[in-house]
C-alpha cells in the first residue's frame, strides 16, 4: 500500500508541469524533422488563475523515506490572474546548453512583453502556500509537533539563466581535492522577490509558523531595494557527492517580527550578503 502511495504520488508530480496544457502530443518523425535545424525550443507553460485549493500546481503530499520519514504536505503554487510561465533552451556553438526562464504573457491573452530577450520577462504575484513538514516514525505516524506548520508566501520571479558546460578542469575554479577529469558544471542565476502582502493570518501575507505554530515569522521579505534580488551558484558533482558552491546573493533579507509563543521579539535584517567561500557538499552515509 506504501508503495502505491508512492508511486501514485511519484506520477502527480511528473505529470504537474503539464496539467496547465491545453494539449500534449508525441512528437512524430515528421515533427521532429521540422524541428532539426532550429535556433532553439521555447516552451509556454499556462498556469490558470487560481490560489489556495484552486491554484493551478497543487501537490497533496511529498515523502522522503530513510528509517524514519519526512512528509511535506499540501503544496500550492498559483496566481490571482494567470500567468504563462516561458522557458527558452538552446545549445550554444561551444556546445553548452543554455536554459532560460521567466514570464511571457498572462492568462487573459495580454501581448508579449517580452520580445527584446526570447520572450522572457517577470513573473509577478506568485502565491506559494505549504501546508506543513512533519517528522514520522517508520509506520508513517507523526512524532511531535510540525516542523513547519504552515508558510504562506508571495512571490515575484526574474529571469532565470542555467548555463550546462562541459570539459570544466577540477583545478580551474572548483578548489576541489585531486583531479577526476574533466567536470560537467552548472552554473545558474535567478531573481526573486518575498513580499508581504497583508497582516498575520490573512489570505495574502507572507509568514512562516513553525514548531507546531509556537515559532512564527511575520513580514518576511527578500529583495534588493525594491528589486528582485540575484543569487549566483554553481553546481558540480563528483565521485565523494554533490557540490554546491553559492557565488553571491545580491539582496536583503529582513524579517518584520519574530514571535515565540504569539508575543513577538523583535525584527531582524540581513544585508549584504556574500558566501563566495561557502561550498555545499550533499552524499549518502
């Protein structure tokens, strides 16, 4: 019964970019033909307006299983008026692969506004909801308090830019200990923007409750300035793991109140933030 939980639930989310298609075909050969040659492939992706349990990407439930379990429940990502979310993908005369993401044009059939750059422009007023993250023992009941009991997020996107390069020396830029050949490398620079909305509770804020709703964050933003801010990484991996090197973060997080147990404690802001030195290395144990 787990098993098919899981795999039903593995379905959903494979099939969820797609769900906002009005039509999906095989390519045949004779559309593949058509295609060889081109500058590159540019794929629209219509997203209705809908929030909350009417958003158009909903997810019930993500598990991730050791001994014990993770569960990340009722996942929401939608817009009040639609938006078309517009990626481009081309390979680039030095063979590596350039994929860029963004906004076109909204639901209700606007014009392009976007032309200058394939068609890429913002993505404003995204609702992001999670519903909570819960630990689990290993027949799948829940130990303690959620871990995060709701979030509650509105956000805007920039322009997404993922460059896939290979032929990268270890020694060049990666600090990484010996040399394995040659490295396929990652590198990726994306904008966003946190808003908040409206006070605690209501429909379009932007907060956090966590540890069971006694540890909660309240007019939480991240921009720069006004801006989207950008955050700059490189990802590569080798024989010992993935590594992910985070090269800046132009931007400034700032937390409007932090409250524990409903009384709040005061705000914090981080500015200028920079971890050029910081490198993440994920493996098994």
């Amino acid at each position: 019964m787990k098993f098919l939980k899981k795999a039903t639930l593995a379905a959903a989310v494979a099939v969820a970019p797609f769900a906002a298609q009005a039509e999906l075909k095989a390519l045949d050969d004779a559309m593949m033909s058509a295609t060889t040659g081109q500058a590159g492939v540019t794929i629209d992706m219509q997203l209705a307006a809908g929030t909350g349990n009417s958003a158009a990407i909903r997810v019930g439930e993500v598990v991730y299983e050791d001994q014990g379990q993770v569960s990340i429940n009722n996942v929401q990502v939608g817009t009040a008026t639609g938006v078309t979310i517009r990626q481009t993908v081309d390979v680039n005369t030095d063979g590596s692969l350039v994929i860029v993401a963004g906004g076109a044009v909204t639901s209700g059939g606007a014009a392009d506004n976007g032309i200058a750059n394939n068609g890429i422009g913002d993505i404003a007023g995204l609702n992001v909801k999670l519903g909570a993250v819960n630990l689990q023992d290993s027949t799948g009941a829940q130990v303690g308090s959620s871990l995060v009991a709701s979030a509650n997020l509105n956000v805007d996107l920039g322009e997404s830019v993922t460059t896939i390069r290979g032929g990268i020396a270890a020694d060049t830029f990666l600090n990484d200990a010996g040399n394995e050949g040659d490295y396929t490398v990652i590198d990726q620079t994306s904008s966003l923007k946190l808003t908040s909305s409206g006070a605690k509770g209501s429909d379009t804020s932007s907060e956090i409750s966590a540890l069971g709703g006694n540890v909660g964050l309240v007019g939480l933003t991240f921009d720069d300035n006004g801006n989207n801010a950008t955050i700059s990484q490189k990802i590569w991996a080798n024989s010992a793991g993935l590594n992910i090197k985070l090269e800046s973060i132009t931007g400034d997080l700032t937390v409007g109140a932090i409250e524990l147990g409903g009384n709040s404690i005061g705000s914090v802001t981080v500015s200028d933030i920079v971890m050029a030195g910081v490198t993440q290395k994920i493996y098994g144990h």
